[in-house]
C-alpha cells in the first residue's frame, strides 16, 4: 500500500507540473498559441510579454500554486504513514522536482514546456517559506535594476542555496543544500539561450512601467 501510495503521487506531481498554464490560457480566452509568439516559450515571462499583465500574472500564480501543491503532496504520505516523519524534506524535494520535470517536459504539450522558474518558486515556498520569499525579493530587485528577467532568475536560484548556509536558515537536512545547487544548475541549464544573449548584448529587456499610462 505505502509503494503504491507513494507510486500514486509521485505520477500526481508530475502530471500537476505538467498543467500548461500559459498554452491554456492563451489559447481558451485569446485564441493565442503563446509558443508562436514573442520568444515561443510557454511560460509566465512570455505571456507577460505577449499577452499582458493580467494574462501574465495568473499564468504565472497558478505555475506557482502547481508547486506548492505537488511538493505539499508529501504531507498526505505522512497522513496516511507512508513515510516516516523524518524523510518528509526528502519526498517534498522528488514531489516538487516532479512538478518542476513536468512543467519543462509536460505530457500533455509533447514534452515542450516552460523553464520552470514559477513552478520551483511554488515548491521552495512549500518547502522554506521565509527563503523562498527572500528569494523573490531578491528576484524583483535585479529585475527592477537590470530590466532582464533571466538574470534575476538565475541570480535568486543561486540566492537560495547561498542563504541556507547562514546560520539562521540552515536546516536540519543538508540535502536541501544539496539540492538547492542542483536546482541552480538546472535554472542556469534551462537559461542557456538567456545566457548568450546577454554575453552579446541581445537579451530582450522586461517593460516594466511604475507609473500610470497617460
């Protein structure tokens, strides 16, 4: 029963991930195929991009409620004494890993997805909240400064497991450490074509407008 169980929700996440908010949105209430426009891929950035903000910031709350909600899924295999209590982190970083695997290769859209950002937002704010939020100021501030959301993307990745190491948020399980790393790697490895483009200077800059329009 706990093989099964466990079996059961790691298939869930991944499916969870694999929810393509961005082709969905855009093609049930705009009549958009998101990945025939602005830099073709199908995540919250280009739906900002292509659609606008309101589009964009529901595309991108529901990719990060997909997180939350698959690494969250660990709590029902400690209800259900699955798991024991003490590998809880463990299954919350697979659960989420598998949303985050589902939202880059997603079955439902022949395996082409997003870059997963959003989504593995949702998961470390299931997983260290107070991190995680940190993580997204850090975010919004090199995205305010640079107008580039690739880099304050990649920079908040590496935040994460940079502020685990301190003192006060060092957890109890350094594979979360471990992991956080990782998960830079991954980010810097979905970023690839961001990358080259800023070294040459081509890198498409957010248009980010404080003010109101006249």
């Amino acid at each position: 029963m706990s093989i099964l169980l466990i079996a059961i929700m790691f298939i869930a996440a991944y499916l969870i991930g694999s929810i393509s908010t961005a082709v969905w949105v855009g093609q049930a209430y705009y009549g958009v195929d998101i990945r025939q426009h602005g830099s073709g891929n199908s995540g919250a950035t280009n739906t900002f991009r292509v659609l606008g903000k309101k589009p964009g910031t529901a595309v991108m709350l529901i990719d990060i409620f997909k997180g939350w909600t698959a690494t969250s899924l660990a709590g029902f295999l400690i209800i259900f004494n699955a798991i024991e209590p003490d590998k809880l982190v463990v299954f919350q970083l697979i659960l989420g890993a598998l949303a985050v695997i589902g939202h880059i290769f997603p079955v439902y859209e022949n395996f082409k997805g997003g870059k997963g950002v959003a989504t593995l937002l949702g998961m470390m704010l299931a997983i260290q909240t107070e991190v995680a939020l940190m993580c997204m100021v850090i975010f919004i501030v090199v995205l305010l400064t640079s107008k580039y959301v690739s880099l304050g993307s990649m920079i908040a990745a590496l935040s994460f497991p940079i502020l685990l190491l301190l003192p006060r948020f060092q957890p109890d399980n350094p594979i979360l450490i471990i992991f956080g790393f990782i998960i830079f790697a991954v980010v810097v490895l979905t970023h690839r074509k961001n990358i080259n483009r800023l070294l040459q200077g081509e890198e498409s800059k957010a248009n980010i407008k404080l003010g109101r329009k006249r």
